[in-house]
C-alpha cells in the first residue's frame, strides 16, 4: 500500500519488478484514487516498465494476478523511481 505523489503533470516513473515465481503471469502498476491505472502485464520472473506523463496527484502501488483479478502475494521486490519533468 505504497503511495507516490506525483507533484508536476507530465512526470514519469520507472517501475522494476522480480518475482519468484517464473511463470506466474502478474499486473503491476499505480492506480489513482478515481481508479485510472497505469499497468503492465508480465509472465515471468522481472520486468521493467515506463510510465510517462502522469497526472499530478496521488498514486497507489498494486501487483495483482491478472487472471483471477485478485491482489496476490509474491515474492519479491517491486522498485519505483520518479522522473521529474
């Protein structure tokens, strides 16, 4: 339940994720109080991904199973880094 606030409008964020298991397929983003998501969707052990030009507010991070659409507990790291304008 990790929350990034997003100060500026056309931000970016760079999200990596590792995962222990290699062919559990995830989601994994933010997603804004109003419920707009920002994802990808990764079979696999790692991924990186780039989120450009954010709104400014405030974001929740989220990994959950695409298929059952359920939050899911995995193992593993999930990073972020904000990239401002």
């Amino acid at each position: 339940p990790f929350e990034i606030v997003m100060e500026e409008n056309d931000s970016s964020l760079w999200l990596s994720i590792t995962w222990a298991r290699n062919g559990q397929a995830l989601e994994y983003g933010i997603r804004s109080e109003d419920g707009t998501a920002y994802f990808q969707e990764k079979q696999g052990g790692s991924s990186l991904l780039l989120i450009e030009e954010i709104p400014a507010g405030t974001y929740r991070l989220y990994v959950k199973n695409p298929e059952t659409f359920k939050s899911v507990n995995v193992t593993g790291a999930l990073v972020y880094s904000r990239v401002p304008r």
